[in-house]
C-alpha cells in the first residue's frame, strides 16, 4: 500500500462510529495493564546493581593487570642489572658510525 491509499484508510476508519468495551472489560484491560507496568524504584534499583557489577568488574580486571604488570616486569624488589652483550655493543658502535657516515654525505 502506498502512503497515500495509508491515509485514506485512516481517514475512512476515523469516521465510522465506535462502540465502547463493556465495563467489566474494560476495567480487565485496565487492571492487566497496570500489572505490566514497571514502577521507576524498579528502574532505579535495576541502574544501580547494574553500576555495582560495572565497577566491581572493572575493578577485578584492574587487579588481574596491575598483577599482569607485576609478573612482567618484576615485584619492584629485585633490581635487573643485565649487561649489554658484546654483540649489542658492537652493534650499537656500528649504528653510530653509520649515521655519522650518512649525516656527513648529506648535502646541506
């Protein structure tokens, strides 16, 4: 249907006459609705648990990485003092003689 033949039927359903439901009905409907319906305190409750587990998931996983960390890159305690391999020197004194090759070829 398109938008047009939509608001013809509208318009055809709006002037033909309603009845109301019975009151017993009517008083059924009314009362089943008001059931469904979901007081704000529930809303409200519902909010805040739901914060409560956030936070306490986030804090969970920030003391599973701090520990991560800590396992990493050692306690703090014990002190890394690793002494460059004379390959790393080398390397590194390599590097250093190379740039200044490439530095003094470099037109200015």
């Amino acid at each position: 249907m398109s938008t047009h033949e939509d608001h013809e039927l509208e318009e055809r359903l709006r002037t033909l006459p309603t009845a109301l439901p019975p009151e017993a009905l009517r008083a059924q409907i009314l009362q089943a609705a008001q059931r469904r319906r979901v007081p704000a305190v529930r809303w409200g409750l519902a909010y805040a648990i739901g914060l409560i587990a956030i936070i306490a998931v986030d804090l969970g996983i920030d003391h599973f990485q701090s520990a991560r960390l800590s396992r990493l890159m050692g306690d703090g305690r014990t002190q890394i003092t690793a002494q460059p391999s004379e390959a790393v020197l080398a390397a590194l004194r390599e590097r250093q003689a190379m740039m200044s090759a490439l530095l003094e070829r470099r037109p200015m």
